[in-house]
C-alpha cells in the first residue's frame, strides 16, 4: 500500500491520479476530512498534529508520501511544522515505511545563484528557517540509517485545480476573471515555475524508483525561463486576453501588507523577486531522461481548457 498524507491539496490530488495510473491501485489518502480522487482510494481521517492518529494512519504502508500544507501564516508555520513532521518520521520509522518528503525552497538563499541539490541552506524570515530545520531533522535520520526516505524539491508553483501559488494568486487567476494581474518588484527577472501535475508525477516515479532513496531531488522544471512579462503575454495569447498588468514596489507592498494578510506574510519571499530565480532540475532529467516536462504553453493551454470547461 502506498500512502498519501495531506491528500486534499493540489499537489495531493494529482499525485493520487498519478500513482493510480502509473504504479498501483492501493492508495490510501490520509487528510482529516478525506475525500476519494479514484474509485479504489482507500481514506483515513487522520489529524497529522497527532501523533497517534499519525502513526495509525500510516500503518500497513510501504510508501508514504508527506505532502500536506499550511496556510502562508508564519506562526502556523511555526508551531505545527516541527510537530507534524515529528510524527510522521515516527510513523514512518514505527512501521518501517519509506518515506518520500515534498518540499519548497524556503531555505535557500534569495540570490540569483543557481539553485541545485547541494546548494546551502540560508533561510530569510521564520518561515523559512521552519521549513531548514524540518528538512535538517529528516536528513540528520536518513544519514544514520533510521529512515528510507528521499526528499523532493519545488520551486513555486502554477498549475490547474486548487492550486496555491504566488503566480496562480496574483497573474493567472486575475487574468481568467477578466481582472488586472499584478508581479512583485520586476516584471523583468527570469522565474523558474513548476506545472503541479509535473510535480505530481515526478514525485510518484522518485518514490517507485528504489535507487532514488536517501537522496534530495529537484523536481522538473521547464528550463525556458520566462519574466513575468513573457509569462503574463504568452498567458494573454493562450486565454485570449490582453498582456496588461501592473507592477507593485515595495513601499506599495508594505502598505498592502498592512491590510492584507497573504501579501504580508509574502514579505520574506520578495528578496527572490528582485532578481532571476534559477532553479536547476538536471539530476532529476538526467537520472529520468524520458520525462516529459510541460511548456509553458502547454501548462497555460490546460489551465484555460479546465477553465473554460472545453
């Protein structure tokens, strides 16, 4: 049995329609309120927060995928984060399951070097410090051999469905309702952006892949960098709108902030919108060669497809 804990989300979701397509029908999805993505899914209501409910939840599991989120709230971040992964290295290490860890770059430096695998953690702001430590805690148990895990890395995502993003919040979303999308900063800096149903599927190969284990893994990534201002015209061209945006300078984000939680809780993260964001996937594409990536093109394509309902 493959498990999936945090199944609700986007990220969750289409890994469960992955799995189920590519590598196995016994699933179980474990959110506190569950709900079926195929017919076969098996659910547990489980809070993570528990330790108890956590370790039942991934009992009887072979692989089990930690893919659960938090709302962009620091102090949420701070008081759950360290806790829900506690239990589920526990649960994972009580019933002998591989574990197989979805995470962000929170915890890198916000400098336009090269992201990649070995790249040093320097986190800017509580948020990302939580998101090191936790990811710390779980290398520190694969390297003494207690745990067979791996850790999956993402850059910001955009993508169909529910998904929760930066990009989907402040560009695609405006854009399909017919509103002025705005960019953090520049609209000038090249961004590195992950499809959610790549992620998905990378994520599921990693975690059917033996050799893969105790290894960290940047997922993959169109390497066609765009700016927020080829992004926003190719998405204007695909969902047949026109290119404007506005800009926000900082002192229009600090005010915003003011009254607006999610751009407040957003500040850490704009040191990274002020210059090229370079995430590296080429161990995943080298290791993976026949993985197909989404373009840009194709990802805006669907994104409109599902919002037009054709």
């Amino acid at each position: 049995m493959q498990t999936i804990l945090g199944a609700n989300g986007q990220i969750g979701r289409e890994l469960a329609l992955s799995l189920k397509r590519d590598f196995t029908s016994d699933l179980r999805l474990v959110s506190r309120n569950p709900q079926k993505v195929n017919d076969t899914d098996a659910l547990v209501r489980a809070d993570l927060m528990d330790k108890d409910q956590t370790i039942r939840a991934v009992e009887g599991s072979e692989i089990v995928y930690f893919t659960a989120g938090l709302p962009m709230n620091t102090k949420m971040w701070v008081e759950r984060w360290p806790t829900m992964m506690r239990n589920v290295i526990d649960a994972c290490v009580t019933h002998n399951a591989k574990m197989v860890y979805f995470d962000n770059t929170y915890m890198y430096p916000q400098t336009d070097v090269p992201q990649t695998e070995d790249s040093h953690f320097e986190p800017y702001g509580e948020k990302g410090m939580v998101r090191a430590n936790i990811v710390q805690d779980l290398l520190s148990h694969m390297s003494k051999g207690q745990l067979d895990a791996l850790v999956c890395r993402a850059p910001e995502f955009y993508g169909p469905g529910q998904t929760q993003s930066i990009t989907n919040a402040i560009v695609i979303e405006p854009m399909l309702s017919g509103k002025t999308p705005k960019v953090f900063l520049r609209d000038d800096m090249l961004r590195t952006l992950i499809y959610t149903p790549d992620a998905s599927r990378a994520m599921a190969l990693l975690g059917n892949t033996p050799d893969a284990y105790s290894q960290t893994w940047h997922l993959p990534c169109d390497d066609n960098r765009l700016t927020y201002q080829a992004f926003i015209e190719l998405a204007a061209q695909v969902f047949g709108t026109k290119a404007n945006y506005k800009v926000l300078k900082q002192w229009q984000l600090s005010i915003a902030g003011m009254f607006n939680d999610t751009l407040r809780e957003a500040a850490e993260l704009l040191p990274r919108y002020k210059m090229d964001n370079i995430f590296v996937s080429d161990k995943f594409k080298t290791r993976f060669p026949e993985f197909e990536v989404t373009s840009f093109k194709d990802g805006l394509s669907a994104i409109w497809k599902e919002h037009s309902g054709n």
